[in-house]
C-alpha cells in the first residue's frame, strides 16, 4: 500500500496540466541524470533491413 507522501505526491501531479508534467519530466531527468525515452529495440540476429519476417531467405527466382 502507497504511504501517505506518496498519495500527496500522486494527487499533486494529477493536478497539473499537460505542459507542467512535461516540464517536471525534463526537471527529474536532469536532477537523477536519467532519460524517460523507451529504450530502442534490438533487432534479432540474422535480420536485415526488409527481410522477410521469420528472418527467412526470400526464395531464388527459378530461371528456365
């Protein structure tokens, strides 16, 4: 269960608008030294660029 500060915490920032939460984003960020930007996702070994999904060959075209 949340303590009592952090309700009061909760409840502050449920008060703010949109660009006031933005900006104590951008504060909190530079006070912990830290980014709230989601990581990227690593791709999987064996896929390139416009690969096919499942990371299979595309087949060779059969030439007659």
């Amino acid at each position: 269960m949340a303590s009592e500060k952090l309700d009061k915490i909760a409840e502050e920032i449920q008060g703010l608008t949109l660009l006031e939460a933005s900006d104590l984003v951008k504060l909190l960020e530079e006070k912990l030294g830290v980014s709230a930007a989601a990581p990227m996702a690593m791709a999987m070994p064996g896929m390139a660029a416009g690969a096919p999904a499942g990371g299979a060959a595309a087949p060779a075209e059969e030439k007659t």
